[in-house]
C-alpha cells in the first residue's frame, strides 16, 4: 500500500456514499481520487470473517463492516482444505430491525433461507459439494437493513446495516 494509500484510513460503508466521501477526504488531504478509492476497496477486501472447519479465508470479501456486521448484500471467498458437505452461519439480527427479516446465503449453486425475529440468533445450514483445493464465495443476503442512528437515540452510526456474522463453519 502507498504512503498516500495508507494516509488515508477510510472505513467503507454503502457504495454511493464509499465513493462520494472518498473524493471528497481524498481532495481534502491532497490524495487524487484513485488513491482513496483504492485504499477503500483494499480495506473493504480485506475484512475477516470468523471462521472454522476445513475451510480458510481468501482475500476478495465484500459488503462486510470491520466491526462483524454485513450490509444487506455481502460475500466472501475463501479455499477449501479437504472436500465439504456443509457450510453452517450462524448470525445475529440486532433488535433495532423492529421485525422480522428474511436471510439467505448461497455458496456454489446452493442457497437456503431463514425469517429471523429482530434480537435473536439464527443459524443456515447450507449443503454444498465442494472439491479440495478449489475456491468459492459464500453469499448474504437480508431482505432490508437498519441505520442505528435511525432507531437508536443519540447513536451517530448512519450505516445501513444487516446482521452480524457470528461464525461460518465449513465440513
């Protein structure tokens, strides 16, 4: 990463607003347009996602925050270590969704999806047929997001958010 690059330390949120904030933080600290937005891209890449079994992260996520949550669509790549049957996540769907929310993941052909009440816990256990040694992304989608700062007095986070990614384990 560029000295410039790493100058400026920009958290990604929504895509509209990454690129809109990134130029305007970029001319703000002399950085051109490119440096920001690929400094953006490569954090964004680069967010982890606590894992566990015979699979490992690969660098190629997206839509997910550093802090566990996920944006109404997101993804991750990652390698498989021996041949898998089953990807299981579970997540979480913070109180401040109000209601109900539809979640679905899908990895290499396969999906499932699940209705989750605000506050609780939900787990998918999606079959998969994947090969040793090959790659995939695994797929998040919510049916809607929430702002804190929306729901939650005094909260100045004016992310759209979707849930939070306990663990995804691979077998």
């Amino acid at each position: 990463m560029s000295d410039s690059a790493r100058a400026f330390d920009f958290i990604v949120t929504q895509d509209v607003q990454q690129l809109a904030a990134a130029t305007a933080g970029a001319a703000s600290q002399g950085l051109s347009r490119t440096d920001a937005r690929t400094n953006a891209e490569e954090y964004e890449r680069a967010v982890l996602v606590p894992m566990s079994g015979e699979a490992f992260q690969k660098f190629g996520s997206r839509g997910l925050e550093p802090d566990g949550f996920t944006r109404q669509r997101a993804a991750f790549r990652f390698g498989a270590r021996q041949d898998l049957r089953v990807a299981t996540m579970v997540g979480f769907i913070p109180e401040g969704f109000g209601g109900a929310v539809d979640v679905r993941v899908a990895c290499n052909a396969s999906s499932i999806s699940t209705t989750c009440e605000a506050g609780a816990i939900f787990t998918c256990a999606l079959p998969v047929a994947i090969e040793r040694g090959s790659e995939h992304d695994f797929e998040i989608e919510l049916s809607r997001t929430y702002r804190p700062s929306a729901v939650i007095e005094g909260n100045r986070d004016g992310r759209d958010l979707g849930c939070v990614i306990v663990s995804v384990d691979f077998r």
